[in-house]
C-alpha cells in the first residue's frame, strides 16, 4: 500500500485523513478482504503522528464497519460486507420450515451458526410486559441466543412470550423445530397479522459489548418487534445488533 501524504493545510482531522487513506486502499482492493492493516506502530513511523491518532484513524474504520480489530492480531479488513437484512418476506419463509435468520444468512450466502444461551421461565422488564398486555410481575418464556455469521458474533437476541402461549410446548425448548417459535404458534391455531419493529441506535451496554466482541466505542442497532396474531401480541423480541454487520433494506410501496 502506497503511503500519502498528511494535508496540513487540510480542514480534515489528520486522523481522518489517514482513515480516508486506509479507505481507499480497502476500496481499490489493495488491502483485501482479510488482509491485514499496518499497524499502529507502523501508521505511527509511516505519517509522524502519535500513537493515539494512529489508534483513532483505525478505529474510525471498525465503526464504518470495514475492519475488524482482533486481540494480540491487530487489524484486518472485513471479510465480508454487511449482512443484507430484508424487511419483506423473512417472517413468512418459516412455511418451508426456515427461521427469519436463516433466510437472512441464505440470501446472503454467509455460513452462520447460533448460540441458545437460555430458555426458561423467568420475569421480563416491565416495558415488554405492557408490549404484551400482561400484568406487571408475570412471568413469561424467555428464549435468549446469540447468532454468528462466518464464527463472529452479529446479533444478539432475547424473545418474551406469555407462559399460557410458550410453556409446556416446543417454544419452551432449546429447539423449537423447524420455522422456530412462529410456526410452533401457527401449530396452535394462531393467524399472524404484522409485526410492528422500532429500531434505534445507541452504544452498547457492557454486557452486550462482551456478548457481541465488540471493539470499544463501537454502537449497536437496538431493535424491538412485537409480533402480533389473532388479535394480541404473542411474542417480544429485544435484539442488540452489531451496526458495521447489517444493512437494514425495506421496500416500500409507492
């Protein structure tokens, strides 16, 4: 990779600058997908700036989410492009038995594994129990995972279903089947009408910065649906998700 030169009559930070280098040279493929980036020492040699600016100029590109920071590694350009999250159809693909994940991950040809780190009953936060309808202090299946794309770390997920709903069934278990918890609630009779999604953007807390392997200062999207069938909302889903994994598409009439 070619080293320019820092503007100094420039506006732009001098960080920023070298960010706007290193990016170019990901974008001309001269530093390909996986490769490594020069490291702090050597950004610190090559323009004459201090260690700090180096590590800021690098972190900037972890937060556009072209470069991924790896412990005792270094920093390497991403591997892949964020995952294309389609806002259309993934719900209604549990008929041919795939989860919305799943569909998520086929349509963007990413091998992708998932985490079940709990499924039990348990208490929800008292926002989630008004998104149900139920009275505060009930308990309610909770179903809390973690999914992967490529063996990173994406999202981070925890559904809120009512007990009369989740308990006693597969929904309650580990592995609730083929189309997940959504076509467990259609084997009982249930017609799903919409979905209603408010994402927002904020840091992390530091328990979904370790669950996620998040780089410092690194924000997250903080997405929550309420699924709603046969009348009332069957199910709350509190996701945490990486900002530089996903890209969220939606197609709207005209």
């Amino acid at each position: 990779m070619s080293i320019r030169k820092i503007d100094p009559a420039s506006d732009r930070a001098v960080y920023r600058q070298i960010a706007d280098h290193l990016r170019e040279a990901i974008e001309r493929h001269d530093l390909a997908p996986g490769a490594q980036l020069p490291s702090e020492s050597a950004l610190v040699n090559d323009y004459g700036v201090s260690r700090v600016t180096a590590r800021r100029a690098l972190s900037v590109l972890v937060t556009d989410g072209l470069v991924v920071a790896e412990h005792g590694k270094g920093w390497f350009v991403r591997r892949r492009p964020p995952v294309k999250r389609l806002s259309s159809d993934r719900f209604a693909r549990r008929k041919e038995g795939r989860a919305a994940f799943t569909v998520d991950m086929e349509a963007n040809e990413r091998r992708f594994s998932v985490d079940v780190l709990h499924v039990g009953t348990g208490q929800a936060p008292v926002e989630v129990l008004d998104r149900l309808g139920l009275p505060h202090g009930s308990e309610v299946v909770v179903r809390r995972r973690r999914y992967l794309a490529e063996g990173q770390p994406i999202e981070y997920a925890t559904s809120y279903i009512p007990t009369d709903i989740g308990a006693g069934t597969p929904i309650a278990e580990p592995n609730p089947g083929p189309g997940g918890i959504y076509a467990r609630m259609e084997d009982q009779g249930f017609v799903f009408e919409r979905y209603d999604e408010e994402t927002t953007a904020r840091m992390p807390t530091e328990e979904e910065a370790r669950i996620l392997a998040l780089p410092a200062g690194s924000p997250v999207l903080h997405l929550v649906r309420t699924a709603v069938a046969s009348g009332r909302p069957v199910e709350v889903c509190d996701t945490v998700m990486d900002s530089a994994a996903f890209v969220l598409f939606y197609s709207l009439p005209a």
